[in-house]
C-alpha cells in the first residue's frame, strides 16, 4: 500500500493517459463517419469535373487536370484535418501512459 501512495502522480499521470487514449479512440470512430461523407463529396464533385468538362467547349482538358488534381488535394487536407486531433490524443496518453509507468517502476 506504501508503494501506490509513493507513486500516487506517476499512477494520476498514467490514469490521465488512459482517458487520453480512450477519448481519440472515441473520436476517431466520430472521425471515421465524418470521412465517409469527406469521400462522398470528393465523389461527387470529380462527378462535376468530368460532366463540365463534357458539355462545356471552353473547359480545356488542362482545367480538368487542374480542377481534379484541387479537389484531392482539397479532400486529403480535409481527411488529415478530421483525424488529427484524435491521432494526437492517441500519442499523446500512450506517451503519458509509458512516462507514469516508466517512473513507477523503475524506482528502486
């Protein structure tokens, strides 16, 4: 019992850790249906692209390319924007987890 109330921060450090990880793993899940209608949109306006390009005589095929190459660049920024923050949750408790523990019970 001496040993848990000598360690009492690391094992408050490594209980904060734990509530990190959960919490990006719940908004990682939030994340991953936010990113189905991300893909959804980018579908529907490669759609767009391609049918302006059909009817339109003075869309070039280098506006196309260009409009194309936007939109998935528009919808990767968009994808790394959703699971940033529940990524660094993840990281951020692991790292928290392994400093409480390290400190735990590497004392002597």
């Amino acid at each position: 019992m001496s040993k848990i109330l000598d360690n009492k921060k690391n094992i408050f450090i490594m209980v904060a850790g734990v509530g990190a990880v959960a919490a990006g793993l719940i908004m990682r899940k939030k994340a991953t249906l936010k990113c189905m209608e991300i893909i959804k949109e980018f579908e529907e306006v490669e759609e767009l692209i391609d049918k302006t390009a059909e009817e339109c005589d003075e869309y070039t095929e280098e506006n196309k390319e260009k409009d194309h190459e936007t939109n998935k660049i528009q919808t990767a920024i968009k994808v790394v924007s959703v699971y940033a923050v529940p990524y660094t949750s993840i990281v951020v408790g692991g790292c928290l987890i392994l400093n409480g523990s390290l400190k735990t019970f590497n004392k002597k």
